[in-house]
C-alpha cells in the first residue's frame, strides 16, 4: 500500500509563512550584533503581531533555533549566521520595526501581515553601510587617538595612532565585506596598524621630533581591533543564565583579541619593542579633567561611529560615555581598585542611557555597549599576551587577571543597572 504525503492546510501554510518571517528578523538581529536576549524579544514580538501563539527560541552566536505553534499546528526552523559583525543602525531599525509591528496589533485588534513585514525586513536588509570604508575608518583613527591619549600618549604618539589605526580600520573593512576569514583578517589589520605607526613614529623622529622613540604607543593603533561588543553582550547574556550564547560570545572575543595580540606580539619582536606602560602626563588637574572629557567624547563617538550607528545615536552615547568614562579615571587616580570604578561606571552608563535612549528613540544597547567600550582594557590585554608570548607568565597572569575582573565589572554594572530599569531583568518568569 503506498501513502499519499498528507498536503498542509491553509492554515499550516500560513503558520510556515509566519515563521519564516519572525525566523528572519532573528537573523538580522543576530547578523547586527545584538546578545541573545534581544534577538529572542525581536523574534517574539513579531510572531505575535503576526498571529503566532507562542513562540520559542534558542540562539547562540552563530545559530537560532526557533519553534512557533499556534493550535496543534508547530513549525520548527534552524538558520545559520556566518558573518559577526557590529550594525548598530539595523539594530534600531529591527528594534523601531518590532514596536510598530505590534503597536498596530494593539490598536486594531488585527494581525499584521507577512507581505508587510517581509516589505520592511528587505528594505532594511539591502540598507547600505551609512559611511563608506574609508569614512568608517576615520572613525577608528578618531576613536584610538583618543585611546591613545588616554593611555598616556602625547601628540606623536596620537598622530602615529591615527594614522595606524586608519589604514588597519580600512584593511579590515574591505577585506571582510569580500569574505575573508574573520580571524586571519584581524592579524593582518593588526600588522598594519602597528608597523604603520612605527614607520609614521620613526619618520618623525627623522624629521626633528623630540622624544619620538614611542615604544607603548603602538598597542593604542590596534585598539579598534577590540571585540568590545560579544564581550560586553556575551557577559550579558550570562546575566540573563544564557550560558551558551554567552559562552560562545566570550569565546569568539578571547580568540579575536588573541589574534590581535599575536600579531602585535610578532610586530614587537621583528622590531624589538616591548609594550610597557608609559610614564603619566603632567598637566594641572582643570587641563586635565578638560582633556579627559574631550578625548572620552571623542573616543566613545568613534567607536559608536565606527559601528554603523547614525549621529544622533552617537553623539547620545559619547555624551553617556564621555561623563562615565571621566569619572571612572577619577576614581581610579583616587585609588579605587580598577574593577570597582569599573562597575561603578558601567552602573552610570546603564542608567543613564535607559534614560536617554527612549528619547532618542533607539534601542538601549546601542547607547551603553558604545559607552562601555572604551572603559574596555584592551592595552592591558595585549600586554598579558605579549607577556605570555615571551614565557612570562607572572607578568601575563597579573595582566590577564586585571583585564578579566574589569570586563566581569563592565558587566556587571551594565547588568545591575538594566536589572534596575527593566522588570524582565529584575524577575524571572
């Protein structure tokens, strides 16, 4: 006896339509950068607009499971992402689509339909990039020479940053919008950076420059190789006890940031430079509150630049991270242990963007995670593999250890402060 192959029902097909929809907007939020948590309230806010009952999801770094089911009816999809990457400005477009979606469900009582959310998921999927490759770079320029006189740089070191971190930002860019392997392009935009900045330096030098030989300066040219954003969301999500989302965020950051540091390390000893910190700047504490604040400003305006988010959304996070950023020097030129002025600025920036953010009218995560990058310790990172490299491993434990509890502080101020704010971080349900 040979069986027919039942045919879905109107309904089943419909519920297949549905799904693929809510399974898409998953995509291109996890495509974005956002944490798990936020690719999972996406996709849920969309499927009930769309009429799906209940909607479940499991989604890692790479990979988002979903199940919908509305009656006796469930369809079950996997989707794979392959390209991790920072959109700051799709985030607000998936975010300002969930909220109309079901903002319109609420107010007529309707379902939205698939050709409606589908029209606005392709517009928002073929948005081009807001700034060029070239233009995108600048911003990383802007972003590490800022960096870079935080960490105790002066204008030559500043200007060798800037110029490194330029022609790095650019290598990276167009090498990745081409497809090449993630990690082997972050070593190459690494070696860029660092022998660019030396070459700048020494050129300089040549010229006449005083004190030019700036050895500490060249980890600040690959700081926008930090993977600032799967740190902060990847400890997010273990906030929220998604252990294998946010394991697997820390695990790509580790293995990023490993691959940044090995190709400074190789730089380092091709040249025989050695990454050790620089002596203090010596200005009067007004010049230097004034300083910190410019170079906090532009520096969180950098990275939010860098990461695709529009001016408006900048400008409201370096204004977030510039006052946070400033006091947390403060406290630890105070003596605050480092991790504690971390937290304590993580707490600040969490609080105050849940404020500005809705004014703004763009997602949370886009104004804190910005904020809270530059407070990442990305020099102290590189030196702990340097360290490590060479087989110095009191020197790299100390580093690693004080790089780890400040990134764990990051988090955890960031955490307590949306705990705070939002009743779906503060309750389990």
């Amino acid at each position: 006896m040979v069986r027919v192959p039942t045919q879905p029902t109107d309904d089943e097909l419909e519920l297949i339509r549905q799904s693929g929809v809510a399974l898409r907007v998953g995509r291109l939020s996890l495509s974005a950068g956002t944490g798990s948590y936020r690719v999972k309230a996406s996709m849920a806010r969309v499927a009930r607009a769309l009429g799906i009952e209940r909607h479940e999801a499991h989604v890692t770094l790479t990979e988002i499971t979903t199940t919908s089911h509305r009656g006796s009816s469930f369809r079950t999809e996997v989707t794979e992402v392959r390209t991790i990457g920072i959109n700051a400005d799709r985030l607000s477009e998936l975010e300002n689509l969930a909220q109309n979606v079901e903002r319109d469900r609420e107010r007529t009582g309707r379902s939205v339909t698939v050709e409606a959310v589908t029209a606005e998921l392709d517009r928002i999927a073929a948005k081009a990039p807001l700034y060029p490759a070239v233009v995108n770079a600048l911003w990383a320029a802007i972003a590490c020479a800022a960096f870079a006189f935080l960490n105790n740089g002066g204008p030559v070191e500043m200007t060798g940053v800037f110029v490194g971190a330029w022609l790095g930002q650019l290598v990276r860019r167009l090498l990745l919008h081409r497809g090449y392997n993630q990690f082997g392009v972050t070593m190459l935009a690494a070696s860029v950076a660092c022998l660019a900045y030396l070459g700048l330096v020494q050129s300089l030098h040549s010229l006449g420059a005083t004190d030019a030989h700036h050895e500490a300066g060249y980890v600040s040219a690959v700081l926008f190789l930090i993977p600032g954003f799967p740190l902060v969301t990847g400890g997010l999500d273990l906030a929220k006890l998604d252990f294998s989302a946010g394991v697997a965020r820390l695990t790509y950051a580790v293995v990023i940031l490993t691959s940044a540091a090995l190709a400074v390390w190789g730089v380092s000893i091709a040249v025989g430079l050695s990454p050790d910190p620089p002596a203090p700047m010596t200005f009067t504490p007004a010049v230097l509150l004034v300083l910190r604040l410019l170079a906090s400003f532009l520096g969180v305006l950098g990275f939010a630049l860098m990461f695709n988010s529009p001016w408006r959304m900048a400008v409201g996070a370096a204004s977030v991270g510039m006052l946070a950023n400033t006091a947390r020097l403060m406290l630890v030129g105070a003596g605050t242990a480092p991790q504690a002025a971390a937290a304590a600025a993580a707490l600040v920036v969490g609080l105050l963007a849940a404020v500005v953010a809705p004014r703004l009218r763009v997602p949370r995560i886009t104004i804190s995670v910005p904020a809270v990058v530059i407070m990442v310790p990305g020099v102290v990172a590189y030196r702990a593999v340097f360290h490590l490299s060479n087989g110095d491993t009191t020197e790299a434990l100390a580093y690693g250890v004080q790089a780890t509890l400040v990134v764990a502080a990051l988090s955890i101020g960031l955490a307590v402060a949306r705990m705070l704010t939002d009743r779906e971080w503060a309750f389990e349900k």
